[in-house]
C-alpha cells in the first residue's frame, strides 16, 4: 500500500486463495496442474484437427474451433496464475494486474456466452432451415459474426470495469479468492458500493440469464422442429442438441449463480468459481470429442 495525503491507497492485492490448508493446496495444484496440462492440449487439438482437415470447413467446425480457442485463452489467464501462487508464499497481484485480469476474464467470458448463441442459430439454421442454410451461414457471414462476437465481448468487459478505477481503495487489500473478479474486488472499496454493484449485477448478471433463457428457447424450438423429421435425422440432431445443451448448461450454471445475486459471500463461492474457470474448460473437448467422431 501506498500513502498519499494521510490516505492509504491500495496498490496491490492478496489472493487468499482457495484454502489455507497446506496439505489442501498441496492437493489442489496437483489436481488444477493435471486440468490444466489437459485442457491446452485438448483444445489445441481441435484447432489443429479442423484447420488440417478440409472434410471440416461447415460454419459448426468454425465456432467449435472458436470455442477451443476462448477455452484454452480463459484458462490461461486464470489457472497459470494459479498455478504459480500455489508455489508462491505470498499471493500477490499488484492493481493493474488485478484490472488487466478481470478485464480479460470477462472479455473472453462475455464472447464465450455470445458464440454459444451464434452456435444455437447455427444449428436453428441447419435443421430448421436446411435449404437456405448455405446461403445464410456463408464464410462471409461466419467472419463478420466472429468479429461481432470481439467486439461484443468488448464492450461487456469494457462496461464491466469502467466504474472500478474511479472507486477508491484504502485498504483492507486481501481478496477472498484465488482470482480477481468483479464481486471481491468491488467489496474493498471504501465508500458505498451499492449503485455500482446493481450496474455490475445488470451487466453480468442479466445478460447470463438472458442469454440463458434464449438458448434454452432456441434449442426448444429446435427439437420441435425435428418431429417431422426421419428417425436417422432425429437422433443426429438430438445427439448434436444435446451436445450443446450440456455445455450451456456448464457455461451459464456457475456465471448466472456468481453474478445475479448481491455480491456477498457464500460458502459455495470458491468451489463454483473453481469449476467455472478450471474445469468447464476442460469439459469442451472432452465432451466433443467423445461425441463427434470425426
């Protein structure tokens, strides 16, 4: 910390981590180290597998290899630093790391949830509208949505910590996590919290339900579609539905249990935010993986 004026102004930050046990941290960084040397892997293997592969050019291949992309990103900006406090002695982030964090994290969360999106029309697309689906998810259409989906997920992230730096913070520096996110952070300011923690709420929090509840009435609708469909049809597009509807389930799950509620501490918080950024990612490839077998 740092004085200015008689008044402490915070420079850094303490992760408490995710338990003060040593023979628990012990177990945990093994466990986080064997995710996360599956994940990169995992991912990258998708990648490779749909670029060297030209049976694999449908726009499904495209946001898939999308998808294995944000994973092994949102990983790497959480569970690396994880994995480097679980040697470290003390857990020290500095404040513009902290930013620089959280601003990634929900960046690259924000345009996961939008591609999940673009994946469900895709697949609307496709099943629903089979005639015309080379006409609208055309590369062209498929580039210009990805773009879209970057610049989504900007401005989310953007929204999300404009109001922090104006926040001040004179101490207490110790953050109840093992990452840093909008909800620990915004408890440490010293001055009241609640405006901005209803914006946070209605920015995170209302566009994980939203983007929730659409899917799961997109994919309703879908699996209306397929009734007039033949049985061998019916089963691929339920496969691939279902597919997809396990992973909106993983992906929207934790995000909407973090951030639709009043940032106060539950029990459950670590053990959610630990599945929400080390092992849902790895559950991507698995589950595609078994599931598609090209």
């Amino acid at each position: 910390m740092m004085e200015t004026e008689n008044l402490t102004v915070v420079t850094e930050f303490i992760l408490l981590g995710l338990t003060q046990s040593q023979d628990a941290q012990l177990l945990v960084f093994v466990l986080v180290l064997i995710f996360y040397l599956i994940i990169l892997p995992g991912n990258f293997l998708i990648i490779f597998t749909i670029k060297s592969d030209p049976g694999l050019t449908a726009p499904v291949y495209f946001f898939l290899g999308n998808l294995a992309f944000l994973d092994a990103s949102y990983s790497f900006i959480v569970v690396l630093r994880m994995l480097v406090d679980f040697l470290s002695e003390k857990k020290v982030i500095s404040y513009r790391g902290c930013i620089t964090q959280l601003f990634f994290l929900h960046f690259l969360g924000a345009r996961e949830m939008f591609l999940l999106v673009v994946m469900a029309f895709d697949r609307y697309i496709a099943i629903c509208r089979p005639l015309h689906y080379s006409t609208i998810m055309n590369p062209r259409a498929c580039y210009a949505l990805s773009l879209a989906l970057w610049l989504g997920g900007f401005i989310h992230s953007i929204v999300q910590v404009a109001l922090i730096p104006h926040l001040p913070f004179c101490g207490p520096n110790q953050l109840n996590n093992f990452f840093c996110d909008v909800p620990q952070v915004i408890k440490l300011a010293c001055t009241d919290t609640f405006v901005v923690e209803l914006l946070m709420v209605s920015n995170s929090g209302l566009l994980s339900l939203l983007c929730f509840l659409g899917l799961l009435a997109s994919y309703a609708v879908i699996l209306c579609c397929i009734r007039e469909h033949s049985s061998e049809g019916k089963c691929k597009a339920i496969s691939t539905c279902t597919t997809h509807i396990i992973i909106v389930f993983l992906m929207f799950g934790p995000a909407i249990f973090i951030y639709t509620r009043p940032f106060q501490a539950f029990p459950a918080d670590k053990v959610v935010s630990l599945f929400h950024t080390v092992i849902f990612p790895l559950m991507n490839p698995v589950i595609y993986m078994l599931h598609n077998r090209k």
